[in-house]
C-alpha cells in the first residue's frame, strides 16, 4: 500500500505538475496510513490498542498485526482500494 508513481497513473492524476504531485503523494500516503488505523483499530481492545503502540512503527508491528488482526491485509485492501475510488470520483477536483 504506497502512493508513488503507478497509483498517481491509476487514479488519473500522473500528469500533476511534479512538485504538487510529491506533495499529494505525501499527504494522500499520511491519509491512508489513518484510515487503516482507523480500521484495523475498530476491531481492537484498549489493552490490544495499547500493546500496539507500544510497537507501531517497528519491524514487529506488521507480525503483530498478522497475529492479532484476522482481516488486517483485507481491511487494508479495502481502505486502498476505497481510498483509489474516492480519490478517481475528486481527479477534477483535485486538479483544479
């Protein structure tokens, strides 16, 4: 799950001048990155939450996820994919 080039070309914005697309390329990868957590969260404890960030943003987050998080690739797929759809729906939006 990564803006970069591909999904700019998916989502009919590849052709943004470069210096704004670095910068909705930025801000669209922060926005995912809530949604899932939104997401993945929802199914969660508070001790589960907790026993999270304690580790979010290191190598054992994704296993501990994997182990904890029965749908979590499926909830992050969805959020992509949704995320893909609603940002296709605002292109002329977004480029005016």
């Amino acid at each position: 799950m990564h803006v970069d080039e591909k999904f700019m070309r998916e989502v009919g914005l590849g052709e943004m001048p470069e210096d704004e697309k670095r910068a909705f390329m930025e801000h669209a990868e922060e926005e995912l990155e809530v949604r899932v957590g939104q997401g993945v969260g929802a199914s969660l404890t508070n001790e589960q939450m907790d026993e999270f960030e304690q580790i979010a943003g290191t190598d054992a987050a994704a296993d501990w996820l994997e182990r904890n998080v029965p749908d979590f690739r499926e909830t992050v797929a969805r959020v992509f994919y949704n995320f893909k759809d609603e940002i296709r729906r605002e292109r002329d939006a977004i480029l005016a």
